[in-house]
C-alpha cells in the first residue's frame, strides 16, 4: 500500500506542478508532435525513481510511464473543446486505475474481491450513491407542486449549482456523523444560514424563505438518517 501511495505522489507532482499551462497549450496545439508530451512523461517516470527509489521496481515503473504516454495521447487525440472537461476527469480516473493495475500485475499482491467488497463497503458505497443524484431526484419531485422557478425570478443561479451544492453538503453531514463529529454539522448548517441570509434578507419573500427552509431541513434531514443508519447496520 506504501508503494502505491508513492506511486500516486509521484503523479500529483508530475501532473500537477511540474507541468506549466504552456507545456498542456502546447500539447493541444501540436499533439503527437509536441515535444512537450515526451518531456512530461520522462519526468514523470524519473519522479517516481526518485520517490519510490527502488531499481528492482523498473519494470513496473517503465509500465507506468508507457500507460500515461497512451493515456494521455488517447486524450489529445480526442477531446474537443465541448468535452474537454469531461476529458479531464477522465484522464486523472485512467491515470489512478492504471497505477493501481499495474502495481498488482508487476507486485506480487494480489487483489482479492471479496476482501474489497466487504458488507461494510458495500454498504457505504450504496449510501455515497444514495445521498447524490437518488436524493437530488427526491427532493426534485417534492418540491415540483411548487412554481420554484416563478420564486427566484430575477435571481437566478449558475446551472445545477444547487444540486452539486445539495450534494457536497449531504456527503459532509454524513461524513462528520459517521466519524463522530456532530459539531462539524451543526457548523456546517450555521455556515450554509449565514450566506442564505442575505439572499433571504434582501428577497423580502416570505415563500423563497420557505423554500429554502425546507430544503436545508430536508437535505440535512436525510443525510443525518442515512449517517444514523449506517453506524447502526455496521
């Protein structure tokens, strides 16, 4: 596990900070021919030489280094402007599962699935999953008798921000409860209370206040039973 963590910093420190914007601008422009692209993975290979600093691991840092060549040239091959977000994230998600790939094929661990897929991680998964986009579809059909739209005209916000904010908010609350920290959660809806408060102040309506009411109440109210139910199953 040590040697993964390695393997990971490295990749940060690669990715991360010793790549300059106009080394990323350049690779987009040229792709396959700039030579930025070959710099980047001979530095990320050397970093993790450095970090690991254990030559007898050359094969499985070679593999590696030859896995975020393919995976970034994959990238600049494909991505357009429209998707070059999605792009990102899917790049860094290739990047951590070829580290994680290689190191069982070039180690001698070996990744078990039922000691990965425990009772208790199942668990916590479906309840990460549940307090997401299940929970945001939830409040969407509670709050649908109401013209929400019609309540904060002329205030609109940037788009799907209140779902993205809804769920961080969800997975905080049942992090802190099911680590102990309650306190963590009664800031954390003091905090969320002192920036709507200028919203609801300066709106002067009292059914966008009620809106707002319910759906903190709702959203706490159901990432604190799911946390509740969780330490209790477990």
């Amino acid at each position: 596990m040590t040697l993964i963590i390695k393997l990971i910093l490295a990749h940060l420190i690669g990715d991360f900070f010793l790549q300059p914007k106009k080394w990323v601008k350049d690779k987009e422009k040229k792709k396959l021919k700039s030579p930025k692209l070959y710099i980047h993975v001979a530095i990320h290979i050397a970093i993790m030489f450095l970090i690991v600093w254990d030559l007898t691991k050359w094969p499985l840092l070679i593999a590696i280094g030859v896995f975020h060549f393919l995976i970034d040239t994959s990238k600049l091959l494909f991505q357009t402007k429209k998707t070059k977000r999605l792009w990102f994230f899917v790049d860094q998600l290739l990047h951590l599962l070829s580290i994680i790939i290689a190191f069982y094929i070039f180690t001698d661990n070996t990744l078990k699935a039922d000691k990965l897929f425990t009772e208790n991680t199942v668990l916590l998964l479906t309840c990460l999953l549940f307090l997401t986009q299940p929970v945001s579809i939830i409040m969407k059909a509670i709050f649908s008798k109401w013209n929400i739209k019609e309540l904060t005209k002329g205030n609109e916000s940037l788009k799907d921000a209140g779902k993205y904010i809804g769920m961080l908010e969800r997975l905080l609350v049942f992090i802190f409860i099911v680590t102990g920290h309650w306190e963590a959660v009664g800031f954390l809806i003091t905090a969320k209370s002192v920036f709507r408060f200028g919203d609801l102040k300066e709106s002067k309506h009292r059914k966008l206040t009620e809106y707002i009411l319910i759906g903190t109440l709702i959203s706490f109210g159901i990432a604190i039973i799911t946390g509740l139910l969780f330490t209790v199953l477990i």
